[in-house]
C-alpha cells in the first residue's frame, strides 16, 4: 500500500491532546529563532556586549521578539493551512498536517502577540515596545494582504529582519549608524530575494498553488534583486570598516565577502529556500563566520 495522502492525514482524527503542545511548539519554528539573534547586531556594532546589563537586557528582547515571531508564524500558517498542503515541504506543518487545529493556532498566536507586547512595555522602554508592535503590526498586515502586492512584500519581510537588528539598540539607548542600517537592509534584501528566486526555481509550474505572487515574478527579477542587494550591502560595509582606521575591522571586509560570495553560491543553484538551513548546514559558510566573528571581536577589543 502507498503513503498516506496529505489529505488523508488532514481529515483522521485529532492528535491526543498530549501532543497538541509539541505540535505548536513545531508550529512556532524553533529553527527559525536563530533569525532572532540579530537583536544583538546593534550593540555588537557598537562594541557593548560586555556587561551583564546588556546581556539581560538582550536576553529579555531576544525573548520578546521570539514570542512576536511565533505569533505571526502561527497565524500565518492558519491563514496558509490550504496553500501549504500543496507544498511539497511545507505540507509538514504542523498546522497544515492537521496536529495543530487552526483555531487553535489563532487563539495561541493572540495571545502570544499581547504577552510580548506586555511584555515590552513592563520591561523595556516605550520605544522598544513601539517598535514590537509596529513589527506584529506590519508582519500581521502581510498574513492578510501585504503578501500578495508585488515588491512589497519583498519589503516587508526585509523590514522585519532590519527590526530585529534595530530593537536590541533601541532597548539599550545606542544610536544606529547609517552604514549599519545600509549593510543590514540589503543583506536582509539579499537574503530573501534569494529565498524567493529559490523558491521560483524548485516550484516552477506549480508556483501559483504555494505562494501566488511567485506567478508574478520572474526567475530573473529575482535574480537582479538578490544580486543588487549583495553589491549594496558588501559596499556599505566595506565604506563602513574602511572609514575606520582599525586594521582587523577593515581586514574583516574579506570574510564578509567571501561569506556573502558563499551565499550566493546556493542562491544561485536555487537551493536558500531556507535560509537557516544554509547557514547552520554548510561547514565553510559556518568557517567563514567564525572567522570573522574573530576578526570583528578584536576589532572591538581594540578599535
């Protein structure tokens, strides 16, 4: 006999309700979380990671934020349960497999959306909370519409990633420098133009059933934005470490290209539909981070 259909999975009986908490902690995409390290971006920018108050203080964002992201994710899954089962990978969801009920993702994600606003607003400051809500805010907009109008939703999604880089210096009080907020817009840009060309390629003919703006865009627009925006975002940080006059700070500029180079190797095969998977999977990307993780730390040890 054959695999069971995903159909078949969708309508047996519901999972026993020990399960339904795993189910949902699936839903919220823990591998996802590591996106939602960039809190840290600004003040590692910055070079004040060092004290305990920072580190707090980061912790409790980096949980915050999590607890935003999961709630858009269970939301968006709801609203996607019908697209994702036409997907060949995406039909595992917990949602879109029948584990998680779609009333149920809704009510959870709710509720995680108010928690982390609460949050926010007892234990950080008031712009940081401001920040979280115009993130849940927009992010929502894109469940519902925005993830249907052609270029904006490119935008929105690069959006989201320069808000999580942005909330960690907006808790902690410290400016954003231009070529910060340059370098991390285009190489979010790049990261989910690539995703979206990736997406293009391995779905080609069935693109419409998955994301319906696929059909709009073209393999080769695609293609310009994710290469326009790896040229923008190695140039603003090339301007941004040479203007310094810090010898490790500006020889950190090769392992920042060469690790947007390797990047592009698998965005060019059409293989970065996932992006955490390319970064935490691929040995020499890992290497090439590392390296300039090492370079960065002394540059701020001694800039």
């Amino acid at each position: 006999m054959g695999e069971p259909t995903v159909a078949a999975a969708v309508t047996r009986p519901a999972p026993p309700m020990v399960l339904l908490p795993l189910g949902l902690v699936r839903a919220a995409r823990p591998r996802q979380w590591v996106k939602n390290v960039l809190v840290a971006a600004a003040p590692a920018a910055a070079g004040q990671l060092v004290s305990r108050h920072t580190a707090l203080q980061l912790g409790i964002v980096f949980v915050l934020f999590t607890a935003a992201a999961a709630a858009v994710y269970l939301v968006n899954d709801a609203r996607d349960a019908e697209a994702d089962r036409a997907h060949p990978v995406k039909c595992r969801r917990p949602v879109a497999a029948g584990e998680v009920p779609v009333p149920v993702a809704y009510g959870t994600g709710g509720l995680l959306a108010v928690a982390a606003l609460l949050g926010a607003a007892t234990l950080c400051n008031a712009l940081t909370a401001a920040l979280l809500a115009a993130y849940l805010v927009m992010q929502l907009a894109y469940c519902l519409r925005l993830k249907h109008v052609l270029v904006v939703d490119l935008a929105v999604v690069t959006t989201g990633f320069v808000m999580r880089a942005m909330i960690g210096g907006v808790a902690l009080g410290i400016p954003l420098s231009r070529w910060f907020l340059i370098t991390t817009g285009f190489g979010a840009l790049f990261m989910v133009a690539a995703k979206r060309y990736s997406e293009a390629v391995q779905m080609a003919g069935r693109a419409g059933r998955t994301r319906v703006l696929l059909t709009e865009y073209t393999t080769g627009y695609l293609r310009f934005v994710w290469q326009l925006a790896a040229g923008v975002a190695v140039l603003g940080y090339c301007l941004w470490a040479l203007e310094h006059s810090g010898t490790w700070r500006q020889l950190s500029t090769v392992t920042f290209i060469l690790g947007v180079l390797r990047y592009a190797v698998f965005a060019d095969r059409g293989t970065a539909g996932a992006p955490e998977d390319v970064v935490l999977r691929d040995r020499p990307l890992a290497v090439i981070g590392l390296a300039w993780l090492a370079m960065y730390g002394m540059a701020v040890a001694d800039p």
